[in-house]
C-alpha cells in the first residue's frame, strides 16, 4: 500500500478540519511505514498547524469513541477546581449522576471555578475536603459495583501531581 501524500487532522471543532500535506510520506520514515496516520483528534484546536510533524509522526495516535452510557445513579469523581471541572460537574447533574469532587483547600493551588463553587455552596455537589488517594476509586462508588466509582474525571493541569 502506498503512503498517502496528506494526512487529515481534525481538531476538536467540526468546523476546523484541514488536510495538511506532507510531501517527505513517501521517504521511509519508521512510524509512518508502520500505520500511516489518516485521521487523528486533537486534544487542543490548531495543534496540527503548530506541530504537523508531530502530528503526522505520532501514528500511535488514537481517535475518541463517543459512546451513549444510561448514567442515572452512577457516581462520577471529579478531581479538580477548573472550568472543565465545573462543565463536568454541570453534565454529570444533567445526566442523572451523583459528582463528587475532591480537592483540598489548603493544597489547591487555582482558585475553585465560580459555577463550582456555587454546586458545593448549594449542595448539589458532594465536596470532599482531602487530597486524592488512589482508594478513592475503589471506595466512593455504589455498593452494587463493590464501592468503585462509575467514571473518573481528572482535570489537573500537567503541573499538578495527583
């Protein structure tokens, strides 16, 4: 099979898909002989156009699954103090699910997202004032699942230790 002489990249917006082309596909390059990079998704819009050779070099890449998950009563932890943490809180309480965040005050190094703080001011949100513990996991969840938790939302940045 030949290499195909431009890779589509799509970012997370349906609106930014663009073919990149990449002339150098047809040298021998290890990665892309292996399992040439047609379609790939992008964690941050534009990072084809800041990085392509990364982007066309990374055939490890793997694109997201949407999958449609009846989520009444499952019980969702949430492990940050962002935006991001905020929205998923936010979805976790529109699906039917119980959020519970975890952070501790004292260790926080971001200020809590205004929208967050008002789901734990009202007590729509279960808030557990400690630091994460890996037993978290396996402790916090619904007994019909022996205490795991149904899904983990970790939104740290890359310079926070969890």
């Amino acid at each position: 099979m030949a290499l195909p002489k431009f890779i589509w990249a799509i970012a997370d917006s349906k609106r930014d898909v663009k073919m990149i082309p990449f002339p150098f596909l047809e040298s021998d390059t290890p990665a892309i002989s292996k399992a040439p990079v047609i379609a790939a998704t992008f964690l941050t819009p534009h990072f084809h156009l800041r990085y392509p050779l990364l982007a066309a070099l990374d055939a490890t890449m793997r694109t997201s699954l949407l999958t449609s998950i009846d989520a009444t009563s499952h019980i969702h932890l949430i492990i940050g103090t962002n935006a991001l943490a905020a929205s998923r809180c936010a979805k976790s309480l529109e699906v039917g699910a119980t959020p519970i965040v975890i952070f501790h005050p004292d260790e926080c190094e971001h200020e809590v997202h205004p929208a967050m703080q008002q789901r734990i001011d009202d007590k729509e949100v279960k808030w557990l004032a400690k630091p994460y513990h890996d037993d978290d996991i396996s402790t916090l969840g619904r007994p019909e699942l022996d205490g795991y938790v149904d899904a983990v939302f970790v939104t740290l940045s890359p310079q926070d230790p969890l």
